[in-house]
C-alpha cells in the first residue's frame, strides 16, 4: 500500500512539472514550422513587425530558406533597422541570387545607409567575366560545373573519333565554358564558405588601427556598411571596405553575414 501512494505521488509530481514546462514554453517552440510562417506572415501583414520578425527568427533557427531571410529582412526595415535588413537580404542573397524583389529591396535599403563606399577595385571587371556569379547559387554553380565536366569528355571522346572542325570547334567552346564555370564555382565557395562579410547593425562603430581600444581610431563606420572580414582575433575583427580602407572593429556593433 505505502509502495503504491508513492508511485501514485511520484507520478502527480511528474506530471505536475510538465504541465508548468509546457505552460512556460512559447507558442513558437511548440508550433510546426508551417504554423509559425502562417503567424509571422499574419504579424507582419497587420503591422506588429517586431513579432514577425522574432518568429522568422525562431523558424530560420530550424530551416535555412532565402525567402525567410527575404522575409526577415521586410520585417526590419519596416522597424527602421537598416543594417539588420542588409544582413538579411544578403544572406537571402545565397539561397535566391535571382529573385528580383530581393535585388530591389537591397538596393534600396543601401540606399538608406550613411557611408557611400564606392568600390575601386577589379569586382566590375570580374563581376563582366565571372557574369554567373550573380545569377546562380553555390549548389547551382557546382551542378552546371558537374554537367559541363560530363560535356567535355564526350565531346573530347568524339574529337577523337570524328576530326571535323565543328567537332573541335564545340570543343573549345566547352572548354570555355567549362573553365569560366569552374572559375566561377571556386570564387563563390571562397566567398560563402571561407572569406565572411559583414554587416554594421550598431548606429555606428570605430574602426581602429588595432585590436584594442587603446589604439587610434581611424574612421567610423554607420548603420548598414557592407566589409569583409580578414582576420578575426578574440571579439575582434579586422576589416576591409571595397574602397580598400582597413582596421579594427569589435563584434559588438556587426553581424557576420
């Protein structure tokens, strides 16, 4: 009998916590994905985009999506936080290149932010030579490569046998496309896997001539500014802009994109 009603008591204990854990746990962690898009969707149509914007940030924590992002990124320009938006928009950017209301929405966000950083660099000529780099993401890039690679050795099978000139011809021509291609595919995968980019999402940041705040400040960067990342040391970065200033900032104030 006592071996009863302490069975009996145990489980009214169990149950009694569980019943405060679910209590305590949002709406967010116990909904499907699917619920969570169709509320933050519904939020963001009646105007509360901060709580759109904490739940395509709690469902982005269980599905990568570029439309997530995208709408994500909705969602804090219309709360006034440009930086955030441009992190958003370009981490979309990876998963849909294409997608032309992304394209527009960055473009005119950039337009919003203080710091007008022109690019003085080659990335005009190359963005000319690599052109599909801006058109594809990094698992189509390695799918054309893949299917061009399987183009170029039949067709060099077929030069071997047929020694007309369309045949060679058609060879070098895929040979081309093959190179640009693969050129292409190793310089997006540097860019998303191995050199980051961030984004300022502070009002703004110092930028130092060391990884210290006793060092010298050299200039200021501003809510929405786009760098790369070349180095990163503790909870500091070094940093460079496309017109090819450099220095030290703290991560506090930047997000990695």
């Amino acid at each position: 009998m006592n071996r009863f009603r302490l069975l009996y008591l145990t489980c009214l204990i169990l149950l009694s916590w569980a019943t405060i854990a679910l209590a305590q746990t949002s709406p967010a962690e116990t909904s499907s994905p699917p619920d969570i898009f169709v509320k933050a969707n519904q939020a963001y149509n009646e105007g509360d985009f901060e709580q759109s914007a904490k739940m395509y940030e709690s469902l982005l924590q269980r599905v990568q999506n570029g439309y997530l992002y995208f709408n994500l990124g909705n969602s804090y320009f219309r709360l006034g936080q440009v930086g955030s938006a441009i992190l958003n928009y370009r981490r979309a950017e990876k998963f849909t290149p294409r997608f032309e209301n992304l394209l527009n929405n960055l473009k005119h966000s950039r337009q919003k932010t203080k710091d007008k950083v022109e690019d003085k660099g080659y990335a005009p000529l190359l963005n000319n030579i690599f052109f599909l780099y801006r058109l594809l993401n990094l698992k189509e890039m390695l799918i054309i490569f893949l299917v061009l690679n399987l183009i170029l050795f039949l067709t060099a099978i077929l030069h071997l046998y047929v020694k007309a000139d369309a045949v060679k011809w058609a060879l070098f021509l895929v040979l081309g496309f093959y190179l640009i291609s693969g050129a292409t595919a190793a310089v997006r995968f540097y860019n998303d896997r191995i050199q980051h980019e961030g984004v300022v999402i502070a009002d703004e940041v110092w930028i130092r001539s060391g990884d210290g705040v006793n060092n010298i400040v050299l200039f200021a960067l501003h809510e929405g500014a786009e760098f790369k990342v070349d180095e990163v040391k503790g909870d500091w970065l070094r940093i460079s802009l496309a017109d090819g200033n450099r220095g030290w900032t703290q991560r506090m104030g930047v997000e990695i994109i």
